[in-house]
C-alpha cells in the first residue's frame, strides 16, 4: 500500500515543474518583448532629435543669411539692375535720335544738292550777274572762292559776248552718307547749252557734291565731277 501512494505523488510533482517552466518562459518573454520595446523606442525619439537637429540648424543661422541676403541684393543687385536699364534705355535713345537725325539729314541735303546744282550750271546772256551771284550764295569755303573767280573771269564775260545760255536739270540724287552738319551725295545733271544762234548741245554728267551745315542751312563746299 505504501507503494501505491508513492507512484501517485510523482504525477502531482511533474505537473507543478511544467507550470513552473511555462511561467518562466513567459516571464522570459514579456520582459524580452519589454526591452525590445524600449530600445526601439529609445532608436525612435533618437532619430526625431536628429531631424530636429538638421531642420533646426544652429539658432539664429536662418533669419542672419535672410538678412544678408536683404543687404546683397538692396545694395548691390538691385542698383547694378537700375543702372544696366538705365545705360541700356540712354543708348537706345542715343541710336535713335542718331538714326532719326540720319535720316533727316540725307532727305534735306538731298534736295539741297539737287536746287544748288541747277542753280549753280543755270544762267542766260542778259542775268548771268544776277543768277550765279545767287548761286555764290550756295556755296561756303575754299569751293565758294573757286566758282567766284571762275564766274568772273570766264563764264560771266563769256556768256555776255557769245550770248551763252545754260539749263541744268537733275534726273536723280542719292545720299551717299549724311549727319547732322556734313553730307554727301551724288547728283545726275543734264545741262543743256545754247551759244548764239547754234543748236542746243546736252551733256550729262554726274557729280559728288560735299554740304556742311552752316545755321540751318545747307551749303556746297565741294564740287567733284565723277
């Protein structure tokens, strides 16, 4: 009988050792999983202060290069800006009062070269003082003394005493360059001479005629037959 009861004992025994073991393990578990927790955790707020830290930089940093950068471009951008426009709007003035008084030039002494020359190849027997007087007018300079001794010494007596008349006329003109006080520009004359009672004889010819501004006026200081 005292047998017996031994042999039934020891299941109780082997029951209590498994609880035991279960319970360990699961001990063991729950603070395993503890830990883990709280070093993934302690991992997490670590990277946070990181971020924060880049995103931060160091304090004050930001608003400091704002305001140098405000300085930067106040002071030196903005008037180099101001004065490239300014440079820029002044010469395309300039070239465009040069180009617009280019132009007026060439138009006005054009048409001046084209009245002088007639004037000047232009006379009949019985007005030739009054006539290339007048055109002496028209002319300025060393060329103006030229014509006058010309007229005097030889046309004007020649025309009174072989009663030789002149018409001059201008097909065409072109500028050749212009500014606002010197031109030049290329004439086409047909001159038309009658001496006494003789057929009319025509030559054509052409001739670079050089103005200078003199007060509003355009003057013939050269006279270059080409």
């Amino acid at each position: 009988m005292s047998k017996d009861k031994t042999e039934v004992s020891e299941p109780t025994d082997m029951s209590a050792d498994v609880s035991t073991d279960v319970t360990d393990e699961t001990t063991n578990a729950t603070e395993a999983d503890a830990i883990e927790e709280t070093e993934t955790a302690e991992e997490t707020e670590a990277a946070e202060d990181s971020e924060a830290v880049e995103d931060s930089g160091e304090p004050g940093d930001a608003p400091k290069r704002r305001s140098a950068w405000t300085r930067v471009v106040a002071f030196a951008v903005l008037p180099a800006i101001a004065l490239g426009l300014a440079l820029g709007a002044g010469y395309l003035k300039w070239r465009d009062n040069t180009v617009r008084d280019g132009e007026i030039a060439a138009v006005s002494s054009v048409q001046a070269a084209k009245d002088s020359t007639i004037a000047l190849l232009s006379y009949t027997p019985d007005k030739v003082d009054q006539q290339l007087g007048d055109a002496r007018n028209l002319l300025t300079g060393e060329f103006r003394d030229s014509y006058t001794s010309l007229t005097n010494d030889v046309v004007i007596p020649g025309a009174k005493q072989k009663q030789i008349s002149a018409v001059a006329t201008v097909p065409a003109a072109a500028s050749v360059s212009a500014s606002p006080q010197k031109a030049v520009v290329l004439v086409f004359v047909n001159q038309t001479v009658t001496v006494g009672a003789d057929a009319p004889t025509d030559t054509n010819s052409s001739v670079r005629v050089t103005l200078e501004k003199v007060g509003d006026r355009w003057l013939i200081s050269s006279f270059d037959p080409v």
